[in-house]
C-alpha cells in the first residue's frame, strides 16, 4: 500500500556537515549510518536530522572524499540491509529514465528492513509551469545557485558550466520526475510507504520513502504524521 501525504519543513534545514570486488563487505560502523549517494564530498550539507548519524557517502568520482567508490547503478553489489537511512539529493536525475529503476533496487537492497529513502529531485512541472507564466527563455537565469546563475537549460539538461569545465557527460540530467512519477518510481522498487514533502524551494520536489511502516522514533526525527 503506497502512502502519501505532504509534509512541511522536513527539508529546509541542512546542517554543515573502486576497488573492484570489494565490495560485499558490509561497512563496520557504531549507531546509525546515512549513505549519502552521489553527494560529490561531505562539505555539502545535508538534512538537519542527521546530524548525529554516521555519515558516509558514495559516490563515482575517485578523486573526492568518498567512503565507497561505486556507480550507484551497482549497489546490489554492496552488502544487504546495513544502512538506516539513503540520503540522495539532484543525483537520481542524472540517470537514464531505465537506470532509475537499478538504482532504486539498490536503495531498498542496501536498506535495513525499518529503513528509508530521502530523495531531492528538480521538479520539472514547477520549472515548466514558471517558464511559461513568466515568458521566459531557455537560457535565462532561473535562480541563483552557491555555484552562479542556473538557466532553465540547465535544470533540464544539466548545469552547462560544470559539464564543460569538467569534460564529464555524467553531470548532464538524463531524465526528470514529477510528485506522481517519482512516486510512482519508488513504489515500483519496493517502498511501501512514501511522503512527498513541501519545500521551500519551488523547483524541486523531496520525498520520503519507507521499506515499511515508520517506527516511533522515525516519526519523531522527521516530523511525520502518525500512521
């Protein structure tokens, strides 16, 4: 049974914060572990609610500070059920829309049974619906990001200045979602219960998914209603 609902101000207060066939071994860690996938380095804030937690983050760039040198396409290969929560945020996007399903099926794989999914998408009804009302062009400035001016270009198609400084293709977006395909998404991987969140941001969407019913105390960390 899919559940849904919207939640207000989970997501709007982050916190400062390939060794081929290694990857089996589960990763050994005290207390509860977020696996941040594809974050690119642990300077990058995330969500508030996990600042207590052991952060460690995947990710394809051998060159960063990530913990797991992995595409996220092959998660499967990591040891089942060890992580308490997956933090995925403007990632999943990067994927072709038939890779999305791998990836998903190696979030619930990695996922302890009592764990979740949080997952920040572009929200591509948002951008179209201001693109048209306001009359804007392709190329101009939807917002202003820490990194410059992002185009509606670029929320489409990728942000132009870091695929052409690095050379690097993975950074081009390769599909995009709305509330009703993203939840459709993770209810084809498995996760029986999903919230898409408010946020404050008007051209992305953040959701919420759970391989079963939220525990308590999961309820009390993210703010949720009872279920």
């Amino acid at each position: 049974m899919l559940l849904v609902d919207v939640i207000k101000g989970i997501f709007n207060k982050p916190v400062k914060t390939e060794s081929p066939g290694a990857h089996a071994a589960a990763v050994a860690v005290s207390g509860p572990a977020v696996l941040n996938v594809g974050g690119g380095n642990k300077k990058i804030a995330i969500s508030e609610h996990y600042q207590n937690w052991n952060h460690l983050l995947l990710d394809i760039d051998p060159d960063g500070d990530a913990d797991i040198i992995l595409d996220a396409r092959k998660l499967q290969t990591l040891a089942v059920g060890q992580f308490d929560a997956i933090y995925c945020s403007h990632n999943l996007e990067h994927y072709f829309h038939h890779d999305v399903r791998t990836v998903l099926a190696g979030f619930h794989h990695v996922l302890k049974a009592d764990g979740f999914a949080e997952i920040h998408v572009p929200d591509m009804r948002g951008v179209m619906k201001h693109f048209i009302q306001t009359g804007m062009e392709i190329e101009d400035v939807l917002y202003e990001s820490p990194g410059g001016p992002i185009t509606v270009l670029d929320v489409i198609y990728g942000w132009g200045k870091q695929i052409e400084k690095t050379g690097v293709d993975f950074y081009a977006h390769k599909t995009g979602f709305t509330e009703a395909s993203l939840m459709a998404a993770l209810q084809r991987a498995g996760f029986a219960h999903v919230w898409i969140a408010e946020s404050s941001d008007p051209f992305a969407i953040g959701a919420l998914a759970f391989k079963q019913r939220p525990t308590p105390a999961q309820i009390a960390l993210l703010g949720l209603p009872q279920v």
